[in-house]
C-alpha cells in the first residue's frame, strides 16, 4: 500500500481548510488502495490551539510549529527527521512544495491559485520579503514537480505559460474546489414570494465585495420584489444598503452548520470577480455551494472553468455591468441545479474519483 504524506505549510485550519485538506485525506483513504496522513506546519504562536482544533477533526495528523519565520524553511526541515515513509509527498501551495521537496521521492504539487499573481493584483503578504518568497517557491513547484493537482484547466494553461512547455496530460489532474457528499436534513423555512439573491462569503479584495453591495442597489431599485441576503461580517457599505433597504436586505453570521438552509431559502447565489489573473485561473467552492443548495449562480465571466461551465449547463447567468429582472426559480429547476452539483463537485462523483484516481495511477511506475 503507498504511504503518502499530505503537506501543509503556514495553512490553519478553516471551513476550507476542512473541505479541502481534511475531508480529502479521509476520502483519499476511503477510496483508493493508499494511506495518507495528514502532516500541518503550523506558525509557533498558533501551534498549541491549532494541533488540538486540527487533532479534534483528524486525529492521525500530525501538527508541528514552523520554526522562527516563514523563510526559514531549512529550520523546520529539521522536524521531518521524526516522520518516517518519506516516499511521497502531495504538497498543498507553494511553500509546502519547497518544504518537502528535498525530502520525498516523489512531489506533487497541489496548486490552488496563480501564486504571483495574487501577490502582484492583491497584495496578499504586505510584505516585499515574502512576496519574493512565494513567487520563487512557485518557480520551483512549477519546474520541479512530479505531477500536479490543478483546481482548474485554466490553471493548467498558467502553469505551462510559466514554464514555457506543455503539461503532458498524464502529469496532471484538474480537480475543483469539491463538497463531500452529505444528506442535508433541511428545517421548515417560510419560502419569500419575492425573488431571494444571496451572498455568501468574505469581503477581500478579489471578492468584489463594492461591486456586489452596488450591482443589487441599483437591482433592488428597479425590482420591488427583489430581496438581498449577506452571509458575511459586518461592513460599511452593506450598512448602508441595509439602512435603504430595511425590509428587503438584512445580514446574517451563521454557524457552518446552519448555511445550507439559509441558501436553500434564496433563488441565485451571487459571485462576482474582477477580471484578473487571479480570479481567471480560481476555483471558489462557493459556485458548488450555491449549486448544491439548488440556486442559480450570478456569476462574473472568466472566473476558471466556473463561467463557461454556467452557460454550457444552462445554471445561471453571466453578469456584467448590472443585473436583469430575476424571476423565481421553481422547484425542479432547483432539483435539477442539486444533481448538477452531485455530478461535477462531489468528491464521491464519478467524474471527480476519476481524477484522483489518474493521480493515484501515476504513483505506481
């Protein structure tokens, strides 16, 4: 049975964190003749409440505290001396590829975004030192990897335009943002007569947060049964449109738990990005999310393989510079957009086992 090790660096543990490494080792395990374990660099003075949350939700991974600063990657190398089986390693971003690299037989990089161009359009570090850091970590993922995991093809495409040569198709699997099955137990809620638009998510820069708040300001002035809902923290422009709109907008921080039934309750899920690199190449777990809770998406174009996948699977609309009149989405349009969702964006899908068993394959010469 291969022994492989999934790595993380500098990750802590989230919603995504949980969707996207936890629930991915355990299915990897479930699945395929393998045995993977979960090994999470962790900074220092997050370490101690890290291992015991990270611990509670997997208990076979290991946890350990990235010694001194990120840079100093040789430093914490120090600590691979107590794991053993070093044969293979899947590597989630950058900094994680360059950790393991020297250390496994075999590397694969787990690429999640267009690293250096989410530190040039977004500034992501505020830090010249570790802008440069991550940059040169991707150079060396991208060139030295064994076989990637891609979250889209268009990363794909950015991949091999960095490295200047085609990816042969047996060295890579394209595998999005995926949910882990679940029978969603959904509680009686009072279904609106008006039209529901829902936004779920952050309010960072590549979230395109103004632009939403405004895109259903004007929306909500031209259509008097249109109604708005933010799954998100507090922020000053949603103050304000609340303030316009008492009766048809209201903000909401739920407990994980409790989302799937507030987006059940809505008709369109809305998902707007810039048109950047960053935003060209992404996979945001929130279009599976919409989808699975049965809601159409409102969605930028350009963003991955998310907007071509909208018009070609008819589970949408392409929105530009404002929103159309919007109608309810009846019952079975919205059973229909749920098995959507089964087929692409389930890990358990046929489609998407059969591109982690393309990985699983390559390991075995």
């Amino acid at each position: 049975m291969k022994q492989i090790h999934y790595i993380t660096y500098n990750d802590t543990y989230s919603g995504i964190y949980q969707s996207q490494v936890i629930d991915v080792v355990s299915f990897l395990n479930d699945n395929f003749d393998v045995s993977v374990s979960l090994i999470a660099f962790i900074p220092i003075r997050l370490w101690r409440a890290q291992k015991q949350l990270i611990k509670s939700k997997l208990p076979s991974a290991k946890v350990f505290p990235i010694l001194g600063s990120l840079s100093e990657v040789k430093r914490t190398g120090v600590l691979l001396s107590l794991i053993k089986n070093k044969e293979i390693a899947i590597c989630r971003g950058p900094l994680a590829f360059v950790f393991a690299e020297n250390s496994y037989n075999n590397v694969i990089y787990d690429g999640r975004a267009a690293v250096e161009a989410e530190v040039i359009e977004y500034n992501v570090t505020g830090s010249k030192e570790l802008d440069v850091l991550l940059i040169d970590a991707e150079k060396t993922a991208i060139n030295n990897a064994d076989y990637f995991i891609s979250v889209s093809s268009k990363l794909i495409s950015y991949l091999e335009e960095k490295l200047g040569n085609k990816i042969p198709t047996e060295k890579y699997s394209i595998i999005p943002c995926t949910l882990t099955s679940q029978n969603h137990k959904v509680d009686e809620v009072s279904i609106s007569e008006n039209v529901r638009v829902v936004y779920s998510g952050g309010t960072g820069a590549w979230q395109s947060f103004e632009k939403v708040v405004g895109l259903l300001d004007e929306s909500m002035s031209r259509q008097s049964n249109l109604e708005a809902v933010f799954l998100t923290k507090e922020n000053s422009f949603l103050t304000k449109l609340i303030e316009k709109y008492p009766e048809r907008c209201e903000r909401k921080w739920l407990d994980h738990s409790e989302v799937y039934n507030e987006l059940s309750s809505c008709d369109y899920g809305i998902l707007l990005r810039d048109d950047k690199i960053t935003n060209r190449v992404a996979s945001p777990v929130k279009f599976a999310e919409y989808l699975n809770a049965g809601l159409k998406v409102l969605i930028s174009p350009n963003i991955g393989d998310f907007s071509e996948f909208v018009k070609e699977n008819n589970c949408g609309l392409l929105i530009n510079d404002e929103l159309p009149l919007l109608k309810k989405v009846k019952t079975e349009e919205k059973q229909k957009l749920k098995f959507l969702c089964q087929k692409f964006f389930y890990k358990n899908s046929r489609l998407v086992k059969q591109e982690y068993g393309k990985l699983i394959l390559s390991l075995y010469p």
